[in-house]
C-alpha cells in the first residue's frame, strides 16, 4: 500500500502465531500488504503464503476531524425517550479507489448508508468504560458510494450509556445524559485525491419510530411514525431540527479487539400454548439471549405487546426472577398486508415469550428467537455416550453465549446483566476452551486496568457502574490477575501480560500490603457466597 518498497525480515523462532511485527509500526490509515513463508528442520524454506492486506485504523485524536453531534431538543432524560435519527446528504465527486467509514456513538447506533444498513453488528459500539475507553468501528463502504449525491444516517439508543443499569432499580445517565454521533467517512478517488465527510452543523435529526428503548426494560416502536426512505436520496429532511455538538475526549476513542455483537442464530418456536390464566405463551424450546422477530397482520395502530422470561411459574410466565426488568416489547403496527419486526436496542434472556393482543390467532411461523451475542469463534466441542452429560455441555455453551454478549456478565435477563468480576475468574479456564475469547476478554481487561482504583482496588463489576469507590474482595479483584494468565496459558499471548502487567500488579500488592507480614487477609469484606 502507499507505494511502499517491499522489505523483508526473517525471524529465527520457533512460533507460529502471534510473531511480533518485524516492520515499522504502521501509521494511521496505512496499508500494508503482508507474505508469510517458514523455513522447516533442513532450512527449507515454504513457498509464499498468499498476500493479506493489513490497515491501520485511526490511532491518534488528531485522525478525527468529526465531532459528536446529537439531537437540539430538550428531553426528559429521567426517562427513556423517543430515539433520535440523524441524516446528511453529501457529495461523491468522481471515482471511488477505497472508503472508510469510522463511526461511534454514545449510546448505540445502527449506521445507513444510502438507506441500507451499513453492517450487521448490532448494539454497537457495545459496552465500555465509555469515559474512559469508547471503541469504534471501521467500515469498509467503497461500493456502498455513487457518484454524485449520497446519504449517510443513523438511528440511535439509550443503550449502557443512557439507559439504566444496576440492581435496585438501577439509575439512568450513568455516563452522560445525551446521546450523539460521531461519524467520519474518509474517501479516496482514483485521481489521488481524498475527502472527508464527518458529523457537523451540516446534520439534521428528528425524532425515529422508536418510542422508547432500555436494556432491561425492553423497546417500544410505533410503525406509524416511521418515515420511509429517511436514510435514502429524494428525502425531504427540511422540517427535521439542526444538531448539537456534544462534549466528548477523543483521546478516549479505540478500535475493537474482539468480534462485534452479531444476529447468530435464529430458533423456531416449537409450541404456542395457553396458561391457565388464558394467557398465549410461546415455547421456543431452547432459553436463549436476543429478542423476538414477528410477522403480523393487522389494523394500523394495533399494539401488540411481548413479554419474555426464562420460565414458566404454575404455568404462567415467571417475571419474579427478573425482578425489575420489564422486558417487554411493544409493537404498533402501520396496517401493511404484513408487518415483520423485531427490536433493535434491548435484548432479553428468554425461553418463553408472552404474547398479548395479536391481531387473530398466531401460529409458529409468525414468531422466531433471534439469538444475539459476540461473534466469537467456536474452538472447543463435547460429545459423549451419555445424553443427559452432552446436554450439560450444550447448557454451557448456550450459557456463554448469552453472557458474552460484548461483556462478560452474570446473567442476561434480570436487573442485572453485569461483568461482575468474581464470575469471570472461575469462568475464564472453561469459556477459553469453547471459544476464542482472547480479543473479547483483552478489551474487557483493559476495562479492568481503567477502572481500578489508585491503590489497585478492582471493582466489583467491570464496567463500573455501582458508582461507589470499589472494596477489595477476594476472588472479584483476583480476576485481573487470574484471568490475563488463563489467556497466557491458553493462546501463548505474552502481549496479553504486558497489556495487564500494571493492573496485575498493583492488585496483588494491594492485597499484599492488607496481609502484612502474616500473608493472611483476614480483615475487611468478603462476600462468602462461592
């Protein structure tokens, strides 16, 4: 890439992977295209492996000449509120040789580009540190552009930014209480030439079908208030309002190191039922951790309500567990022939769902579970003689999944859904034989490193969100040193030791200085529930 000249290194090692870059580090945006070849026990050497191109994304604050903006209007942010769509029409001068789209939010998003989705993550950024550590995403959209006029767009959610968190009922604006854009499309034409399109005064935004969305409580969507083709060319955005910019550290912005949030699976519902209260309960067979995907038939401004839990209590749906979560979603319909949706900003633990006020009778085929969570690579399998022991297997790793849903958490579908430190250490040595976790659980770490305190104290949950000054717990806080060695041992990664050496050190002495010289922590709070 660049007209670089080609170099070549040769390393004597006896690694396979994860062999450090022999090269010049590369700078922002910068491309270079990489040939492997291994020398074998005679000093024979392979032939050249195929060329693969690595980029660099934006490394410094500086890369970014865009800004956060979100919507102008006042909001009652003491609640969830209707979610805001942004737009900008642009123009694409010539050619195209390559485009990178760079974007983030605070809150989540869904990028458009010439009224398609840009992608298939889903919550994305995901869940950070977000004052912090903010991750953004890199799209590569060069076919995705046509001369002359373009439009790029975004739907936005309260998501972990905004929305409410916690146990106890939780509190709302936990990092911030308004939710913005960043977004910087970098083109480069075939002349040579480059331009950048970024999130300015030039946007416009208005108010989106989606009434309202919260993790825990679930969306609610309006199809009337939808607006077709708002993401596309020969739309009229004349009456949407101007944006603000919104106050957020560059410095904070980093690329992922892990998969993203994807749709993986989709599970058929294998039984509509009635309670005995008279209640329509759909079994999907198998608890899962996404959302419901409907396909409905009805009136315009029928709403359609549905309710999700792992369990059935005296043959009703069983919310108890869930304590304060809702997680219900609601569907207004458009009065189309047919009507197919699904939620874009929530997510649920979920066997069953409960179905209120269909249009009709629904059928099997009119709802389906679609399963969410980090799309990690599966690298470990089970199979045995005995059933009941392979479906113990089976119980784990549909339980991983639905905990690795861009942190690693306790559970996904009370008021909770937290990274709780103390169950990631236990965890770890198992969910590192089943999937590749190594980038979802460096980001997770480094999450650790940024929220640790001065004196090397590890919060309970990671990312923090109790809000208190973190307490030492045997166990939880281990987690910053237990689980960077577990990822040593499985993938060999000494990077992973060097990224974590500070936090792990700084817990450990901790621990060390509250000991004393007896070597015995016998004071302070413990949990003593493992």
């Amino acid at each position: 890439g660049d007209g670089a000249e080609e170099s070549t290194s040769r390393l004597g090692s006896d690694a396979s992977v994860l062999v450090a870059w022999p090269f010049a580090p590369l700078r922002s945006r910068q491309q270079r295209t990489v040939r492997v070849r291994v020398w074998g026990e005679h000093d024979q050497p392979s032939a050249w492996s195929s060329p693969e191109t690595v980029e660099a994304g934006l490394l410094n604050p500086d890369d970014w000449s865009a800004r956060f903006v979100g919507p102008s209007w006042d909001e009652d942010i003491s609640q969830p509120q209707p979610n805001p769509i942004l737009r900008r029409t642009f123009e694409v001068r010539g050619p195209v040789e390559q485009a990178r789209l760079y974007v983030t939010a605070l809150g989540v998003y869904e990028p458009y580009l010439n009224g398609a989705v840009v992608d298939d993550h889903v919550l994305a950024p995901g869940w950070t540190s977000y004052n912090k550590r903010l991750r953004y995403q890199t799209f590569d959209v060069t076919t995705a552009l046509q001369e002359g006029a373009n439009v790029l767009g975004a739907m936005l959610g309260d998501g972990w930014y905004r929305g409410r968190l916690s146990f106890g009922g939780g509190r709302r604006n936990i990092y911030g209480d308004r939710l913005a854009l960043l977004a910087q499309l970098e083109i480069r034409y075939r002349d040579g030439t480059t331009e950048v399109i970024g999130t300015d005064d030039q946007w416009r935004a208005t108010e989106g079908p989606i009434v309202a969305s919260d993790i825990y409580d679930g969306e609610t969507y309006d199809a009337r208030r939808e607006l077709p083709g708002w993401a596309a060319l020969g739309f009229d955005d004349s009456s949407w309002h101007a944006v603000r910019t919104v106050e957020h550290d560059l410095a904070t912005l980093f690329a992922p190191t892990g998969p993203p949030v994807r749709r993986t699976e989709v599970v058929k519902a294998v039984e509509i039922m009635m309670s005995p209260s008279g209640r329509t309960l759909v079994d999907f067979g198998q608890n899962v951790v996404g959302w419901t995907r409907i396909t409905v038939r009805g009136t315009a401004g029928h709403t359609i309500t549905l309710r999700h839990a792992e369990v059935l209590e005296n043959g009703e749906l069983g919310t108890r567990p869930l304590r304060s979560a809702l997680a219900t979603d609601r569907y207004t319909l458009r009065g189309d022939a047919s009507e197919t949706w699904e939620p874009r900003f929530t997510f649920h633990g979920f066997r069953y769902a409960e179905i209120e006020n269909w249009p009709g009778t629904p059928t099997t085929a009119d709802i389906e579970a679609v399963v969410v969570h980090s799309d990690m690579e599966r690298t470990g399998w089970f199979r045995s003689s005995d059933a009941l022991l392979n479906r113990l297997h089976e119980n784990v790793v549909w339980g991983m999944r639905g905990n690795f849903l861009d942190v690693p958490t306790d559970c996904p579908q009370r008021d909770e859904r937290l990274g709780w430190t103390g169950d990631i250490e236990v965890f770890a040595p198992t969910a590192s034989f089943l999937f590749d976790v190594a980038g979802f659980l460096q980001s997770w770490l480094r999450d650790v490193a940024a929220d640790q305190s001065s004196d090397g104290v590890v919060p309970f949950v990671v990312p923090n969100v109790i809000g208190a000054d973190p307490i030492p717990a045997a166990a939880w806080g281990d987690a910053a040193v237990i689980v960077p060695w577990v990822l040593f041992e499985r993938y060999g990664d000494q990077g992973i030791l060097a990224d974590q050496f500070n936090s792990m050190r700084a817990w450990v002495d901790h621990i060390a200085g509250r000991a004393g010289d007896s070597h015995l922590w016998n004071t302070g709070f413990q949990f003593g529930d493992w």
